[in-house]
C-alpha cells in the first residue's frame, strides 16, 4: 500500500477506496473515482458511532486517471485475489486511516527515522 501511495501520490480516502475494477494492469493505470472516510453519526445527543463510508472525489479534478510504474504493475500481479477492495482488513471492509497511520509510524521507528 504504501509504494502505491509513493509511486502514485493518492490521497488517503483515495487510497482506501481503491478496488479492482479501479486497476488496469494491461494499460498500467489505475482510476480514482472514490474515496472512503469515517463520520461520526449521532443516535442522541449522548450516543454516537462510527461509520466508514465511500464518496465521490470532492471536484472533477479529482476524478483523474493515473499511471503506475512498471515496478507497481509486477507487485499489484502477485496478488492472488484481484476481486474487490485492494487494500482490506480480514473482513473485506476498507483498512481504517489511524491504522494505516499507525503502521506508518512503526515503519519509521523501525527504521530510525526521526523528523
């Protein structure tokens, strides 16, 4: 996910909302056309929760189609699954952006980097 992200510069909703029929690995593309973010809905004034939804890009600027490196085309290949959501949790349910942003930073630790 993340040397998508490098190789493409997605935003994040972008990114987490990417699925299949998004790629065309014959042409070496890929489409933005959604994006997924999480809202707070409100039962009552003291009850909330949750909830991941998907949305179209915000302007038509947004909706754009976006070429993939040669490297990203052999990895996205490996993949045994092309159905769906590429990037998904045990569910088929879209990665949460805490997580993903989590995972990041564990990255970096691992790696010594300091800002």
């Amino acid at each position: 996910m993340f040397l998508l992200d490098f190789a493409t510069g997605l935003r994040e909703g972008e990114l987490l909302a990417l699925d299949w029929d998004c790629i065309d690995l014959i042409r070496g593309t890929l489409c933005v056309k959604k994006s997924v973010k999480e809202v707070y809905v409100y039962h009552d004034e003291n009850t909330k929760h949750i909830e991941t939804i998907f949305q179209t890009p915000k302007t038509l600027n947004s909706f754009r189609t976006v070429s993939l490196p040669s490297s990203i085309i052999k990895l996205l290949n490996t993949f045994d699954n092309k159905k769906g959501l590429l990037f998904h949790d045990e569910n088929n349910l879209p990665l949460k952006a805490k997580n993903v942003a989590y995972e990041w930073k564990r990255i970096l630790k691992e790696c010594n980097y300091t800002s």
